[in-house]
C-alpha cells in the first residue's frame, strides 16, 4: 500500500498510484497492450505513451465511429473508465500530444502545443515572483534549469519561430524587472548612462512615467540591454539550445 502525503499530513492511499511516478506508465504499458494490439489488428495509425493515445483516420465519420467502437473495447474488455472531457474527434492540428501539435500544412511539422506555451509562461512568471529582490544574476541562474530542461524536451519541434518570441518575452520580462528593483529616477537614470545612453536620453527615458513592462519593451532598455547581455550574463536561450540539441541527436 502506497503513502500519501498532502499538506505535510502522511495518509494511507487505498487505491490508484502516485501521480508522476514511474509504476503508472509501466501499468498503462501493460494494462493498455490489449489496446496496441486491437488498433494494430484493425490496421490504425496510432501513438500511444501510457495512457495518452492518438488515433487517426481519414475522416470525421470514421473517427466518430472509431471513437464509439474503442471506447466500448476500453470500457467493456479492459474495465477502463474513458475521460470523456479529454476525448475528441478533431483534426490533428487541433489535438495535443505529449505536449506537441502538428501545423495543418499538407506534410505537416511538429510544433509545440499552445498549451504547452502557455504552461510555461506561467512558471517564468511564478519563478519571477517569488526571486523578487535577488540580483539579476541570481535569478538567471534560477531559471537556467529551467529553460534548459524545457528546450531540450522540445527539441523535436520543427516550428521555431515560438521560441524565438519566448525568448524575446523572457528579456523583456527581465528588462522590465530591472526597472522595477531600480525604483527611483535617479537610479534609473544612472543605471542606463552606465551602459551608454546620453545623459539627456537617459534622464527622459528615467522620467518618462510609463510603467515597468512597458519600459522592459521600449527602446532605451533595449539598447541599454541587449540580447547579446543577457548572453553574457549566462541567459539560456530557448532557440539556440534547441538548435544544440536537435544538431546532436
């Protein structure tokens, strides 16, 4: 019997396994093989890993059918309960798996799922707001294994372009948290002559009254701070680990 624990109180788990472990796949493996060899014996094109499964088929008619047809095999010979929710007859270009998508081009690539995206802007967001107050190094080496471990499962993806703009928004999140921690004109002002602004620009740019995200985009922070920086400061870039990655393997 498998423990759990929630909210630092242990309990005793009377069924089902630890999300995230590594029994839970193995059992799909095993338990859901009946269903490999049934697609493979009606001749489907399918992926599958644990219990995440894609199906397809030429057309939507077929794969209503389809859908009818295995969900009664799942539910009637494996004894397995069909998350209706997550289910669906849709293009493949609107489906996810395993935190990809397809472009909907006649010989389609590999993308990243939105999703996907938007999950991992999420967890920039949270990682900025709890390392408020650290130095701008600090926080980059906390979000070094972060984008490093991210790139390297997406290295598949045949779409760049996404993380090209993410990296482009991950600057301008920094940017923005630079003019933040700098708080007062004065301080901002002299943080931007120093990396090479005219002192009239600087103090306009310093007083201009506009916000911290807006001045993370605009151009004196861009100027001041540019890609070529935050290489320097040890910044992961999405893009050029995913080139690394993808060139290796």
């Amino acid at each position: 019997m498998a423990g759990e624990n929630r909210a630092g109180v242990a309990s005793a788990r009377t069924e089902g396994t630890p999300q995230g472990g590594p029994l839970s796949p193995l059992l799909s493996n095993i338990l859901l093989n009946d269903l490999d060899r049934e697609l493979e014996k009606r001749g489907h094109r399918f992926c599958r890993y644990a219990d995440d499964c894609n199906i397809y088929v030429g057309c939507k008619r077929s794969g209503e059918r389809l859908m009818t047809a295995i969900t009664a095999f799942l539910e009637q010979r494996l004894k397995l309960k069909v998350n209706a929710a997550k289910s669906a007859v849709a293009r493949p270009w609107q489906r996810k798996f395993l935190g990809y998508s397809m472009t909907w081009h006649r010989k389609p690539k590999l993308k990243i799922a939105q999703p996907s995206r938007e999950r991992f802007a999420e967890k920039i967001r949270q990682t900025l707001r709890r390392a408020r107050g650290r130095s701008l190094k600090q926080i980059i080496a906390q979000l070094h294994p972060v984008l490093r471990g991210w790139a390297a499962y997406f290295r598949l993806t045949e779409v760049k372009g996404v993380l090209e703009e993410l990296d482009g928004w991950i600057r301008h999140k920094l940017r923005a948290l630079l003019w933040r921690q700098w708080k007062r004109n004065p301080t901002r002002a002299t943080n931007l002559m120093r990396r090479g602004l005219k002192p009239q620009r600087a103090w306009q740019s310093a007083s201009n009254g506009h916000g911290p995200w807006w001045n993370g985009g605009a151009s004196h922070m861009n100027e001041a701070y540019p890609k070529s920086w935050f290489d320097h400061m040890g910044l992961v870039s999405l893009l050029e680990t995913q080139r690394r990655f993808s060139s290796a393997s």
